[in-house]
C-alpha cells in the first residue's frame, strides 16, 4: 500500500478516535505485532502518545530495550489478522508469516511498517517512568505515513471479548475543538 | 434516562472504543460540563482511566480541588451539544442551562450526571503526579451507570476540528482478548 507523510500536526485525528492499533517493535531483527487498544494523545507538537503496555506481553521487552516501535493502524478488512495477533505470542510463532503481514522497512526507526495498515506512525519511546506503576510508555510520534486514498477509514474499536464497532460515518460541525 | 448500574469488570468496553466523554465537574455548587477524547483505560479492577485536561480548560480548578467528576457518553444525537460544551466556558456560561443538558445527582460524587447520555462513570481522582507535565490525570472508576437498552450506541469519535466518526456495526470475532 502506498502511504505519504503526513503532517505530524495532523496526526492526533487519526489515534484520537480510539481505533484498535497494532504496535510493532523489533527484537534481535525479528519483528512481532501485538494489538492494543489503551492508547490516549497526551500532546498535539511533539505528538506524543501514551500506550499501556503490560509486562505479560512479549511485546513489552522489546520496547523496553529497543525504546523504539511503530503504531499502525488496520482496517475492518484486517480483523482476522488483529484477533489472531492477540491470541497469539512472539514468543512462539512469527506473526507476520502465520497472518500474512508484510513487515517495510521504517525510516527512522527499526520496528517496522504494516504495509497492509493504512497508517503507520513511527515512534521513539520518550518517557518510561510511568511504565512500572501503569504499564504506561510515552512515545513520541516521529514520522507518521497515511494512505492518501483513505478518507473515511473502517477502523476497528475494540468493545471487549473479541466485539469490535467498525468506524461509521463521518460528520462534521462547526467547532472550535482542534 | 433510566440507567441500570453496570459491573464494574465491564466498563473497560466503554471506554476503549474511544468515544468523546463530556466530563463533568462541580466547584462552589455549579456544575460544568467539557468534551474530551483524549483518555485511555490504565487498568481492569479497579477500573483506572487516564485522562488529559488542559490548565487552559475551566474544568481543571475544578478537578484539581474537588477531585471528583463523572465521565458521561453522549451519542451522536447530542453531537450538537458536545460541540456547544466545546466551543464555550464554564467560566463565562452554565451549560446545562445554555444546552439543555439535565445534571442528576451522582451516587457517590458531587459532580453530576447527564441523564442525556447513555453511560455515565463516577470517577475519584486517584492520582495527580503526571499533572504537571502531561496534564493526566488518573482517575478510578467508582460506579457506572448504563442505559440497559443501548445495545450498540452510537458514540462520537473526534477526528479533530469537528469532525466526527460516528460508531458504526459491531462485529465479533472467536477472541481471548478481553
């Protein structure tokens, strides 16, 4: 999927919304993808983002020691690979060949880019003092890709247990809210 | 509305969707009402939600001091008065009068709830340490209240500058994610 940069002045609508994302990091050159759905902006320049994280996911060390990690954000059409990326651990299997994920290469950091997700945000960890008491990395968005051609995304929101609300229409208001 | 009190156990599926909550306060008595997206859950039991409010935000006296507020779950028949409690301050307006909105007495906080919204979350501040330098507060959940008929609500996600997603379908998929 062709993706362009995008504005990082722009990119706390894409995450603001709540949807489901998949959080990438790299370990000894292995790649791994773990779905989360704790996630909250925390600061519009730099973007950061506050993610929790527990110490229970393999994902957690990588972050941890590599402090770098890619946010990318799937479509209803990926639900299938989002479940069984969460049913599953790095641990044991290389998620990205069991569910058909094509890992790119980032430009400023090691964990890689979802091709098959409509944007991805290339992050660096900045802040992890908050990890120990609530699991809580902060990161800081440091390039962010999105495909031009995705308007009105069918992002997925996770309801709990599996139940996901796919995104809906778009409506806009005069408002003053950034 | 008539709510039922919800499991606390399940109020994390309120939440993680990511839809805008209207927080409510009350300082000297007079009960204000503000629009926010940028929130995450921080953990299951106790229920714990992160949530950023600004120093510039009327609403952040308010709960610095008193400690207290209700997250409140508007859906997108009261867009219109999310927007309204957005564009204005409690500083200079009374919301509830100016849009509407009927402030119940909560059970165990003084802030009160919308009965307009379909979910409403009594919150204690649990912890103000990440305050000054990412504006989060941490709050425990202490009572939800839930419109029993809502099945699949139709919340408002902020895509940023009045544009909003509304929820669409819920899909399930076989999952051990809670």
């Amino acid at each position: 999927m062709v993706k362009s940069r995008c504005d990082l002045s722009r990119v706390h609508g894409l995450i603001e919304t709540g949807p489901v994302v998949l959080l990438t990091t790299s370990r000894a050159g292995r790649p791994n993808a773990m779905p989360m759905s704790w996630h909250t902006m925390l600061d519009f320049e730099p973007p950061l983002v506050g993610c929790v994280v527990s110490d229970r996911n393999y994902s957690f060390a990588a972050l941890k020691s590599a402090r770098e990690c890619v946010l990318n954000i799937p479509t209803a059409k990926l639900a299938r690979q989002v479940v069984g990326c969460g049913n599953t651990t790095g641990a044991k299997i290389d998620k990205f060949a069991a569910f058909h994920l094509t890992a790119r290469p980032a430009s400023l950091v090691r964990a890689p880019l979802i091709d098959e997700c409509y944007a991805s945000l290339e992050c660096r960890v900045a802040d992890t003092r908050l990890v120990r008491k609530y699991g809580l990395f902060v990161l800081e968005i440091l390039r962010a890709w999105v495909d031009p051609a995705a308007k009105n995304p069918r992002t997925l929101h996770h309801r709990g247990w599996g139940r996901f609300m796919v995104a809906g229409q778009t409506i806009a208001l005069p408002s003053a809210m950034r």
